[in-house]
C-alpha cells in the first residue's frame, strides 16, 4: 500500500509461473519440442487507486513482462558435481524451430513487439554462457528473416556480470536506458484516457510512448522477455529496474505525480524493491532451491558487509539442493502436475531412468504435421499485430470462450460483499489491507517533521526500516498492535537497548532502523535535546481513550449473532421480493437504482420519495422566509395564532 498524503494506492505484484515443462534448476533447462521454455514466469505489476471501491469508476494500470530459458535444446549434465556443469547443445535445430514455436506463442499472447534482453555472459576465458548467447542470436536472425520489418523480434544484449565487475561503470544507470527504451516501445495498459493536466504540460517521455492508445486509456502491445542462465538473480535486478520505470508512467497516467520518474532511495521505490526482492526470492526457492543470491543491493554496490556472508550461504545451499534434493522435488512436481499418470504395468515414478521422455511428446509417437520453416507463425498472427491474436474479437476465440451463468446476489459476484465481508465478524489486524506493506508505516521516518510523501528522497539513516530487514519484523509488529490493548507501559531506554541487542545477533541489517513498536519509545540523542517518536499504528487507548477488549463477551457474542441472522433473512427477503418490488415501487420509499453498466457494481442513483403539493409549498415559504421574504398571513394563520396564545399563556 502506497500512501499519498492519504490516498490509499495498491501496488500488486504477480507471478504467473507456467505448468509446461516445470521444474528445478539442472533438470529442466531450455525448452522442449512444443516451444515451452523452463522456468517460464509471466509478471504483473498492477497500480489501483483505493479510494475508489468500484470496478467501472476506479482507476486501473498494469504492466506485464516474461522472464524464462534460453528457447533452444540444451541441458547441463550435473553428474560431475561441479558448481557450473559445462553447458551442452543437445540437438542441431539449424531451422530454429523450438525458437520459433516460442516465439509464436509470445505473438499470440502479447503482440509485438518481442523483446528479448539477454545478459549472459559475452567474454570468456574458455566457451561456457556464451554458446548460448551464439546459438540465440543465429535463431532470432534466421526467424526475423520472414518477419515484416516493424514486427520484427528485437534483441538486445548485455553482458551483465561484465559491467558488474567493472568499478567505472554504474549497472543500474545502464539498465535504467534499457528500461525507458523497452517501455516507450510496448507501453502501458490504463483504463481511463490521459488526465487534462498531461494535455495542458505534456512531458517530452509521455508523447514517444508506445502501446496502443484507445478511447478508453491504453493497451500495451508487446513484452520484454529477459533471460540469463537461470533466470534468478541478473534477470530479477533486470525486471525491477524495468518494473520501477514502468510504475513511474503508471503514477504519471494516473495523475499521482508531475514527471514520469522515480529516483532511488524513496519510500515508494524502497517498498517496490522489497516486492521484487520476494518476488525473486519465492522464485529462486522454487526454481533453484534458495533465496537470491544477488539483490538490487549488491548491484547497486551499497549492501553490508554481513550480506556477503548471507550470498555464500544462499550459494551453499543452492549448492546443496541441486546436487541432492532436486531429484525427487523433480519427480514430486511431474505428480503433481500430471505430467506422470501411475498405471496399473507400467513402472512406477521413481523407477523411471529419466522425465525426458515425459515432456518431449515427439519421442513418443511423431507429429502427423510439420510446421513450415519459412511461414513459422500461426495463421492470423501477423494480420492483428500489434495486438495479441488471443485477445482479438474473431470467431476462433469465440470458440475458446466458457460462459459461465451466475447469479447477481452471489458472493464472489458482489465486490462489497466480498471484500468488506458484512456478515463475518473480522478482525483488523488480519484484514488485508491493513497488514500489507505500507510505505507510511514500514518505509517514512518516525521523526517529526519528515515530508511524508513517498517520492522524497531519504537518507540512509532516515528510513524506517531496511529493505533487506527481517521479515519477523512484520509478524512482531503485528503481534504487538494485536496486544495493544492490554499492553504495559513503554519499556525503559536500557529495555529498548537490550532487546535490540538480542535482535543484532539474527539481523545485523536492521542497525540503523528505527524500532517499530506500537507504543512510543523515548530516543535520547547525543545532545540534550529529546524527541519522543511514535508509530503511525496506535494503540486504541491513545487514540479512543478506551481499551477493547481481546475477545467479546458472552451477550456481544449472542447480539452479533442476531444481527448476523437478520442480515441473512434480509439478503434471502431480497431475491424473493425483487420480481414483486420492481413491479409495484412504493412511492414513499427511497429507490436505489443501478447506474453502472456492470452489474457487481455499488453504485447506484438516489430517487428521493415523492411529495406532494402542500408539502412542497410549505418548503418553499420556508425558503423564502429565511431570505427575507415573508408571505401575507391569511384568516387560517390568524386563527391557528389565536388558539396558540390562548394554550399558551391563557
């Protein structure tokens, strides 16, 4: 959650990871004879601004972008028990055509144009990443041959670890020209069309912005594809600097700040990294058997010393479970998958000598058609482009479509229904949006007077809490705002201290973060001076002046109970009277009527119950009496006076 001076804005990060050819680390490289690569990962960053609780009148954006194996036949045999095995090209494939079936899946799905980042290595002593890098762009100029020039694939590569070792060059700065000119070419998706104020000062970025720009807002046509060897450490640095350029076009769309650019050390991208950064490291666990190894830290050359000690253990452990444990976490996917089906007289899963045979269909029985080597994509592909094929309106995707009947009243439909839940009883702490990561709370500074927008550079010192901290941290804070209530009074400065110490020992990172605690802790400075900081997260005694207790009684319990049944009965009493409702409308009533175009929406138009005459007359003598205007009184006014004054005072 990213706070702006209040206004709540939802930053969501997802990975869609592919079930084809899924895997781990040296078992499952490269691509297999359908053109689905390993460790194939679709991510999406989405901006939505939470004020607005409704799905027709919010404000939306996304960005999408791939990340996945080098598309060839190759394989790195791991019996030798080195920390890099030797890679191998297992088949010739002169035609590129694993290439190209890749590549004309990424045209169905995201349009063009593909753009393809690759940062493996290009120098070296003796020939190990860089047969890759050969082989890949022999593929892409044979396959861009029979392209239209202006949907060819573009391919851009770098050598990443290159410029790493390098103490002249900035990797990031690099990266960062790479990300404007990738996001410039594929643009954005926003669903709502360019504010008046970007009209009135158009920025210079803003006008060479690609995508496709409709009556509704934007579309992005076209992806980034990046890829090193394992798809891990360079590619997740790759993918947030490409990420933190996007999200600047995506606040500047929605308004949310002046110039389509973020700058480093700020509570909106520190709280963006720390989202990649878990990103990366649920990838890595998954994919290569440990966290990451190098983060944005290190490529930016300012992490601690002690992270050196944590990359050796990362690397261990990675190490570790290649060599011993990614056998079975292999067979334990191909089960889950469906990849394997047991039957009754063929051999058992941990029987089997090799998985290959399961992922390469064409081994098994051979393909009744060949694909053209010259004409490599799917007909109708090049006559949408730039658009995807998958989302154009035709009748073969017509055919793909599942409709699905539902009911207006039904939970999942209702969006205020489902998220507010009224009829569950919730507790805060483990509501949603409010134990998320916020950029207030867990990135701006205690200290008073502190700009509290997100897009002010911090120094060091300043932060709330480091992006490489513990992630405990979250749970305690959590834990101590659920104890809130009952909780002591503020422990003493050698308390703090102590408890600080006992912290140091498994995080030695979070040395100059100040301590998060739900109730205020006294900070003493070198000089005299003394400034009392405080969470954002109060507890209910400060700020109600009354402590709620932890769990309600017996009779709260029975009263919420029946609010609960008659809010039920209600919700069951409006599906059976809607037909009778809309039939006789009762006139003194006030009708709720939908206004938006989707159905699952709250949004509605208020028609005030009718009066009648003398009604609105007496209104309008009201109004006029109260500019000044009084009206004549008549015999009625004279005689309801008379009988008042004898009541009375007679």
């Amino acid at each position: 959650e990213l706070l702006i001076y209040g206004r709540p804005i939802y930053v969501t990060l997802i990975a869609r990871r592919s079930s084809k050819f899924a895997g781990t680390r040296f078992l499952k490289r490269g691509a297999n004879c359908e053109g689905d690569v390993a460790n194939e990962v679709e991510t999406e960053q989405i901006l939505y601004d939470a004020s607005v609780m409704s799905f027709s009148a919010g404000s939306y954006s996304s960005y999408v972008q791939v990340r996945g194996s080098v598309p060839l036949y190759w394989s790195q045999d791991i019996s030798t028990m080195m920390p890099k095995p030797p890679i191998t090209l297992d088949q010739a494939d002169p035609y590129a055509h694993v290439a190209a079936l890749h590549f004309d899946q990424m045209l169905q799905r995201f349009g063009s144009p593909i753009i393809i980042l690759n940062l493996v290595k290009e120098r070296e002593k003796r020939k190990h990443e860089r047969i890759l890098s050969e082989e890949l762009v022999a593929a892409v100029t044979y396959l861009n041959q029979f392209l239209p020039p202006e949907h060819a694939i573009i391919y851009i590569p770098w050598d990443m670890a290159k410029y790493t070792k390098s103490k002249l060059c900035n990797v990031l700065d690099r990266l960062n020209v790479i990300a404007e000119s990738v996001v410039k070419k594929t643009g954005f998706f926003v669903n709502r069309p360019d504010s008046y104020c970007s009209i009135l000062r158009p920025d210079e970025k803003w006008n060479e912005l690609g995508g496709c720009v409709v009556s509704t807002g934007r579309l992005q046509t076209g992806v980034l594809r990046t890829n090193c060897v394992d798809c891990l450490d360079r590619t997740n640095t790759a993918q947030f600097m490409v990420g933190k350029c996007a999200l600047a076009y995506q606040l500047y769309s929605l308004g949310l700040i002046d110039k389509p650019n973020l700058q480093f050390d700020t509570d909106a991208v520190r709280l963006f990294e720390e989202l990649y950064e878990d990103h990366g490291d649920t990838l890595s666990l998954q994919y290569g058997g440990s966290q990451l190894v190098h983060r944005v830290k290190t490529y930016r050359k300012i992490a601690p010393w002690t992270q050196h000690s944590k990359d050796i253990m990362q690397t261990l452990s990675r190490y570790y479970s290649n060599a011993f444990s990614d056998a079975d976490r292999q067979d334990s996917i191909n089960l889950f998958l469906g990849v394997f089906k047991p039957a009754e007289g063929k051999p058992h899963l941990w029987e089997l000598p090799t998985d290959f045979y399961l992922h390469h269909k064409n081994t098994l029985s051979l393909s009744q058609t060949r694909q053209s080597y010259t004409y490599w994509w799917t007909t109708g592909v090049l006559k949408h482009l730039p658009l995807p094929f998958d989302e154009v309106t035709c009748a073969e995707n017509r055919r793909k479509l599942t409709v699905k009947k539902f009911h207006k009243y039904e939970e999942e439909i209702d969006i205020h229904n489902e998220f507010f839940r009224p009829y569950e009883l919730s507790s805060f702490d483990e509501t949603f949006c409010l134990a998320m990561t916020n950029s207030t709370r867990d990135f701006m500074p205690k200290n008073v007077g502190i700009d509290p927008s997100p897009f002010t550079v911090r120094k060091p010192d300043e932060t709330g809490k480091s992006v490489l901290g513990n992630k405990n941290n979250r749970e305690e804070t959590v834990l101590q705002r659920k104890t809130a209530a009952s909780a002591p009074p503020p422990p003493s400065e050698e308390a703090v201290s102590s408890s600080s110490e006992d912290d140091s020992g498994t995080d030695k990172e979070d040395e100059g973060a100040v301590s998060q605690r739900s109730t205020p802790v006294k900070v003493t400075d070198t000089g005299d001076n003394t400034k009392i900081t405080e969470n954002v997260v109060q507890s209910t005694k400060d700020v109600y002046g009354v402590n709620l207790s932890d769990i309600p009684s017996e009779d709260d319990l029975a009263i919420y109970a029946r609010f609960v049944q008659l809010g039920q009965s209600q919700h069951k009493q409006d599906k059976g009277s809607q037909q009778f409702c809309s039939r006789r409308p009762l006139d003194k009533v006030i009708n709720l009527i939908p206004i938006s175009s989707f159905s699952q929406d709250n949004i509605y138009e208020v028609q005030p119950p009718r009066a009648d005459r003398k009604s609105i007359e007496i209104f309008h003598a009201h109004i006029q009496a109260g500019r000044g205007n009084m009206q004549p009184l008549g015999r009625d006014d004279f005689l309801m006076y008379r009988e008042y004054i004898r009541n009375r005072y007679m």
